[in-house]
C-alpha cells in the first residue's frame, strides 16, 4: 500500500489547486442549459446527476454510469472516512429500481464511491461494468450484483472489441480504452491497478485506485426487438475521462451500423477542443453532447456550484454556441432531459 500511497500534504497540496476552496470560479449565474430543442426525438430520458454520473431510460430500463453522489469535504477526503453518505444517497435511490447496469469508467472514488450502497437495493437483473482493479477494490463488499469485467472486452481505434449483451437484450455496452488525464499539472493521483482483492472495504482515498479507464458505447433496442434481431435504436456514447485522441476512439465501421445521438463527455474533451486539438467530437460526432465532470465536488449539492480551477465553462459555453449542426448542452446536477 505504501508503494502508491501519497502523502496526505501532498495530497492536500494536488487537490486544492486542482479542485479549488475557492480557486474555480462561481457558478451562480451560469446560464446551464434546462432543455434541449434541436432532437427530441429519440424516446431516451437522461438524467444527469452530477460529475460523470448519468442515468439513460428507455423503453422501461434504465443504464446508470459513475454512481457517485457523495459530496466529502476536501478535508476529509484527505485525512478521514471516505464512504457513502445515506443523507446524500437516499434521495436517488427511489429513482433506480429500473436499472439493469451500471457502468464504471475507472475506479477513482469520484466515479464510484456510492456503487455498493446502491447495489444493495436493485434488483437481481442489475449488473455491474468495470475494470479488474474496480472489482478487487469492492470484493469485500460482497456486492449482491453480479460483476463483468471489461478489461478484455475493450475496442480500441484498430480493434472492434467484444459487446456484452444484457440477458433481456434489451440493451449492449462496448468499453472502450480511454484514459485518464493529471488532475492538475504534473499530478496525477492513486493510478495504480489493483492486481488482487482487498481484504477489508474500501474507506480512505488510496483505497481507490484509478485501474483501467474506459469510455462506452451504449445500444438500447427497439421496445419489440433486441440484440438478436435488431439494430439499435439508439445509441449513446459516454467518456467521463479523457487525455484527448485517440483515447476513446473506436473503428469507425461499427457507425456505419448506427451513428451516434448522444454524447456525454467530461469537460477535458471540451478543452482540448477549445485548444484547436482533434477530439472524439470530431472524429465521432453526435446530435446532442453533454459535458460534464467540470464541478468542485467537495461542496455538497446544497451549496452554490463552483468549476474547477482547470474550467472555464463561460467561455466553453460560448465558444460551443458557434458550434453549428449540434447541440452541446451544459447541465447541472440532477437536471433531467427528455430526448
């Protein structure tokens, strides 16, 4: 543990020039965006809930990514317990009864933390998808729903990769390799893989390492059709971290099957576009794209939102309105749309 445990100064010193106490600017006024008008057509509802947590409903059954929806002070976080709040978590949890899977795109707390607290109340057709280091990390939860590796699973730009199916097959997932980026600088933070099962559960911050990172293609299928005998009706592409292209792409001859209506992507991507770089929105483009991961999480939901220091969503903001042919949406926590 000590190998890839940093020290608690340093870390302090990392997350506060990459996640704030004050650094990222205030989100008060923010126009986010409430609706969208340019392609309500899908049948698709979306709910985001903050950071790269989304929840995809269609025809009945619901996709969550990212489970996260504790808040922790940075202090604690640091030097504390770092464990689900039923406070925070309670509310949502009403809303989950139809999801069939959760998807993980790497095993930082950020992106998982409430995972076995919300694993205990789905229903036997839930299952989880993640990385190795992801299903180590959370062996001794005994998580009642089962787990699905997706190391091995992974498309990469050259390689088509191999989609798991649902048993309902009502819906499929592709990982796809992606990656991580520094939080902030030089810093990157707990990017080690977890090569065997923990033995006691998950409680502090070095506890989460990050392991593999993947980005997803998510098909959902017509309401009197599936994956045997049907294309996709529609299909959503999710990438909570990104280092920019190639991470994240995928041979493009799996579009000519059925193009993408739906992007949501973590803010990096939506710098390196502002930079002039080639990105997945380029390469693969959507109708709608959402952005997300631009929040200081270590404010609770009930304060007023600040971006991380590394954000700046105003002039995201604008610079994606010239944007033509496409919608690009920026929504704040527990906003729903219905596309």
């Amino acid at each position: 543990m000590s190998d890839y445990r940093l020290s608690k100064r340093a870390f302090l010193k990392s997350v506060t020039a990459s996640f704030g106490l004050g650094c990222g600017g205030s989100l008060k006024h923010f126009p986010f965006d409430t609706m969208n008008t340019a392609f309500p057509t899908l049948g698709l509802e979306l709910s985001f809930y903050g950071v790269g947590c989304f929840g995809f409903r269609y025809n009945g059954v619901q996709v969550l990514t990212d489970p996260f929806f504790t808040y922790l002070p940075l202090r604690t976080v640091a030097v504390g317990k770092v464990l689900p709040d039923p406070e925070q978590v309670d509310p949502y949890v009403d809303n989950f009864t139809d999801v069939k899977a959760m998807l993980v795109g790497h095993a930082h707390y950020d992106h998982n933390l409430d995972l076995p607290y919300i694993a205990k109340t789905l229903n036997e057709e839930c299952f989880v998808l993640g990385s190795k280091t992801l299903r180590h990390t959370f062996a001794p939860n005994t998580l009642p729903t089962p787990f699905v590796d997706m190391n091995d699973r992974v498309a990469s730009k050259t390689k088509l990769g191999q989609w798991w199916v649902h048993p309902s097959k009502k819906f499929r997932v592709l990982p796809i390799v992606s990656a991580h980026p520094n939080q902030y600088l030089f810093f990157h933070l707990y990017k080690e893989e977890v090569n065997a099962d923990r033995t006691t559960i998950p409680s502090k911050v070095h506890h989460y390492q990050e392991g593999m990172t993947f980005a997803f293609l998510l098909d959902f299928f017509p309401e009197d059709a599936n994956a045997d005998n049907a294309k996709p009706s529609v299909r959503i592409y999710i990438q909570s971290s990104s280092t920019g292209f190639p991470m994240g792409a995928f041979p493009k001859e799996i579009l000519e099957e059925k193009e993408i209506d739906v992007a949501c992507l973590a803010m990096d991507c939506a710098n390196l576009k502002m930079k002039g770089e080639t990105t997945v929105i380029d390469e693969y483009p959507a109708k709608t794209t959402f952005f997300c991961h631009y929040e200081d999480f270590f404010r609770r939901k009930d304060q007023v939102p600040r971006e991380i220091v590394k954000v700046d969503l105003p002039a995201a903001k604008e610079f994606f309105s010239d944007v033509s042919n496409k919608e690009f949406l920026f929504p704040i926590a527990d906003s729903v749309f219905n596309l």
